[in-house]
C-alpha cells in the first residue's frame, strides 16, 4: 500500500515526508524533485516569501546509489526563514514575541475555525500548519510518485487554464481527445509561461488582470487542468463508492489549499447537455483494440479508468489574505477589525497546478501497485505487461 505523511509548520525549522511503499528499484532523480519544488514556488503573482525560500529536497532513507530500496523514503526540506522565526516558533520555552501572535483572523482562511476546534487563542497555531506551504512536501512525494509512472509509460500533465476571470484553450477542450503528441505539446508549452499556461494568447490580459489585484491589495482565483496519458484500463473499482478513482482523485485536489470545486472531463457541462452529447461512443480498431474518438468522461466511466486520457480540473478561489484585509472580530475584544496580514501572494493558481500534478499522481501510483503489486519495479512492470497482453485478447 503506498501511503504518506508530511509534517512541519510554515515557519517552523523544516518540512518533512515519509513515502512508503515504493516498489524497489525505481531510478530516482533528485534533480527532477527539485525542479518540480522550484515550478511549486515559481508563476507570476507570488509574494515575498517565495524570494525567501529556495526549496530543495534531501533524501535521508530509503534511496542506495539512486534507486529506491523498497524501504520507506525519508524527505526534508528546510525552510530557509527559519532562522528569523525561532523564537517565535521555539517547540519549548515561553511565547517571545507577542507582537506575531495572531488574534484577528482572516474571512476564507482556516483561522477561527482551526482556533474553536483546538481552542487556541493565538491563531498563529492554526496558521501555520493550515498555511499552503505544506504542500512543498507533497510536490516532493509526488514527484517520486511521477518517476515511477513514467517507468511504467504513464505521464502526468497539468497546467492553467483560467486566472482572474481569463479563460484559455486546452487540447482537450469540449471533450476533444487528442493524442499523447498534442497533450506533450501543451505541457511544453506551460513549462515555459509565467501563468503555467498553453495558451500564449492569453497571457497579456492573465498578467494585467494580476497587476491590477495587487495595486488593489486584491487577489485572484483560477482553475487548473491535469492530464494523465498512457493510464491502463481497469484502475479503480465501481464495487464501493470509495473505491471509485474518480473518489480518490477528487478527494485529493479538494484537499489543496483553496480548492472548492474539482471537475472530470466535461464536468459540470455535462449536466446542461443532452446524453448524446455528453457519452463517448465506443469503436474497435484491430490495431488499437477500443477506443473512443471524444473523451468528455474524462477517461473514467463508473469509477474505472477505460484507457483514455485522464483529464481533471480544479477550481483554486482567491487567496484569503488581502493586503486590504477584509472585515474581521479581534477575538480577545470582539472589537471589529480589520483581519490579520500576512505575507503572501496575490495568486496561486500556477503552484497550485504543481501540486495537483503531484497529488494526481499519488493516487494513480497507488491505484497502479494495488492492481499490479509487486516489491521491485521489474515486478510490477510484468504484471503490467501480462495485463496489458490479456486486454489484446479481449
């Protein structure tokens, strides 16, 4: 079973990640994991704090002479900002700074909420934890989880598709089901935007949209899209309802920071369409066995992956600290007040795009070892194979 853990608080010394089970043998390229931390910080709109950190992943277990043992995978990333927060983020001794404790909380964060449920009364104990930037650990254990499904020939994607209201065309937009070729051509693409975007035309009106929030001490929202190409049949289960991939899947984007809606294939258009222009005929070529010439389920029917592109998306809300900070209460005087500031960013779609690649590929690679287990990566790779031989006799 592939699981993980991550622990550490925004400002605390570091960030750490157990994944466990790995199969043993999958090559590891520390240096990918890294490039996938920088894409995390980078996109246009980021605050300070990214000019602060420059996250980079330590493998401390579980890794010999760059391939996986089999054996958990120890991962840590230290926060750079540290040193100016020790005081204030000590594990032991008396608060030393009053002035950073955080009594007035921000409409849309986790705040007060976090604060009645564990009855902390400076916020800051919330925050920190809640705080989005513990999701550097998990774009480390998705990047492994990436590695390993690209041994298996699967590749994930993902990329912008909408920021601040302005809307940019995909490959497979409309339930369009264009191959592997076009999807690559698309990921190119984003890899070199500063909106992590395909769609280049767009990008003028994406970046003045942005300049505008922040000389408005706004912030601004978008929807991310995620494509998983070369993903086998038959992942997933239709027999319980936590079983479906399509679950899991939304389980895991939903749990982003920011995230409040997560869409298959065509999502919550198909609910305006009729059935014969929502469903994917089914055709049978010979040389590529079934196949469907749309894909508006998004590659998912009852739960199951059919072989087709898996296309999700995300819809990211606005950041919750404004630099004109919305209505709040102080919650020592109830007096209103304006809601706490902190730094941060004026948009986040681009990150948060990187991290739904990462959390996507968790869940396909845990799909993948519980239908094709094995404890080495040649293991699963027969299983794999012996499937894939199988499904030609279908």
């Amino acid at each position: 079973m592939l699981r993980y853990l991550t622990a550490g608080e925004s400002h605390g010394p570091a960030l750490l990640a157990i994944l466990e089970g790995l199969p043993a043998g999958v090559p590891v390229d520390l240096e990918a994991v890294n490039a996938e931390l920088s894409r995390r910080q980078g996109g246009y709109g980021r605050g300070a704090r990214m000019g602060i950190e420059r996250d980079e992943a330590e493998i401390l277990s579980g890794v010999r002479h760059g391939r996986t043992l089999g054996s958990p995978v120890g991962l840590l990333i230290r926060n750079r900002d540290w040193p100016n927060w020790q005081e204030v983020m000590s594990p032991f001794g008396p608060p030393q700074e009053r002035r950073r404790e955080v009594t007035r909380p921000r409409p849309g964060h986790a705040d007060l909420a976090g604060g009645m449920k564990y009855g902390h009364r400076d916020l800051r104990n919330v925050l920190e934890r809640a705080s989005a930037r513990e999701t550097a650990a998990r774009v480390a254990v998705g990047a492994l989880c990436v590695q390993l499904l690209e041994e298996l020939g699967v590749r994930v994607y993902s990329y912008v598709v909408s920021l601040g209201g302005v809307e940019a065309s995909s490959p497979g937009e409309g339930g369009r089901n264009p191959g592997p070729r076009e999807w690559e051509k698309a990921w190119a693409r984003a890899l070199s935007s500063p909106f992590y975007c395909p769609d280049a035309r767009v990008e003028e009106e994406m970046r003045r949209r942005v300049d505008e929030a922040r000389e408005g001490g706004d912030t601004l929202g978008g929807v991310f899209e995620v494509v998983a190409v070369g993903v086998p049949p038959g992942l997933g289960s239709y027999a319980f309802w936590d079983r479906r991939l399509d679950t899991r899947l939304a389980a895991a984007l939903m749990g982003i920071p920011g995230v409040k809606g997560v869409e298959v294939g065509l999502g919550f258009a198909a609910s305006r369409l009729p059935g014969s222009r929502v469903h994917d005929e089914i055709f049978y070529r010979p040389e590529r066995g079934y196949l469907r010439e749309t894909n508006r389920a998004g590659g998912l029917e009852g739960g199951v992956t059919n072989g087709e592109p898996l296309v999700l998306r995300g819809a990211m809300k606005p950041i919750a600290t404004l630099m004109r900070p919305l209505q709040s209460v102080d919650i020592e005087t109830k007096e209103e007040v304006g809601a706490q500031v902190e730094r941060s960013d004026v948009v986040a779609v681009p990150a948060a795009s990187v991290v739904a690649r990462a959390q996507v590929a968790f869940v396909l690679a845990q799909a993948v070892l519980e239908k094709f287990g094995g404890d080495s990566l040649e293991e699963v790779k027969r299983h794999l194979e012996g499937y894939r031989r199988s499904l030609e006799r279908y």
